[in-house]
C-alpha cells in the first residue's frame, strides 16, 4: 500500500510541475503581448502626430513601402485591439492554471499526510 500512495504522491507532484510551467509559459506569453501593445500604441501616439498628407511608410520584408495614414492608424488601432483581447485571453489562461495548481497542492499536501501516516505506522511496527 505505501508503494502505490507514494507513486500517486510522485504522479501528483509530477502533475503540479507541469502547471508550473505552462504558468510560466503563459506569463512569458502575456509579457511579450505586453511589450507588443506598448510599442502599438507609441506607434499609434506618433501617427496621431502626423500632418494628415503626411508620408508614411511600412516596413514588408527588406522593402519600404508607401501607405495611407488613414490605413496606417487603422491597422495599428485593430493590432492593438487584438493584441489587448489576447492579453485577456491570458489572463483567464493563467487564472484557470492558478486554480489548476491550488487544487493540486491541496492533493499534495493529502496525499503527503497519507503517506506520513502510512510511515508512523511502519515505524510503530518495527
């Protein structure tokens, strides 16, 4: 029996590594989306800026190429449309892995008394 609850007892911890990381990689996800509506929206602040027969240019691969400002402020403000309903797409990501991760300390720390007692028991025996 102390075999089989310390093999759940692995399998659980195994479990809550992994919540661990796909924490981590959701975090990384939602600070690079962070730092892409940062730079969308200084870009959107510089357009506001421009005189509205204004040259603007787009960089499509190693060319430049000549676009409208009304075209141009509409495909940033779009940009950081999506960019902001991904962000909050994380956030309920990273919510539910948090959630995911409470209940599997709480599992943890079950399994973990189980297998305390199991130990006394064996202790008390010898």
């Amino acid at each position: 029996m102390a075999e089989g609850l310390q093999k759940r007892f692995q399998n659980e911890v195994e479990k809550y590594r992994e919540l661990q990381k796909d924490g981590q990689k959701a975090i990384r996800s939602r600070q690079q989306l962070e730092a892409q509506l940062t730079e969308n929206n200084i870009v959107k602040d510089e357009l506001e800026h421009l005189e509205p027969n204004a040259n603007v240019f787009k960089l499509i691969g190693p060319a430049l190429v000549k676009q409208d400002l009304v075209e141009a402020k509409q495909t940033v403000t779009k940009r950081i449309e999506y960019i902001t309903n991904e962000i909050k797409r994380q956030e309920a990501s990273l919510k539910d892995i948090e959630k995911k991760q409470e209940t599997q300390r709480e599992s943890i720390g079950k399994l973990q008394q189980q297998v305390q007692q199991v130990q006394v028991k064996a202790a008390i025996k010898s």
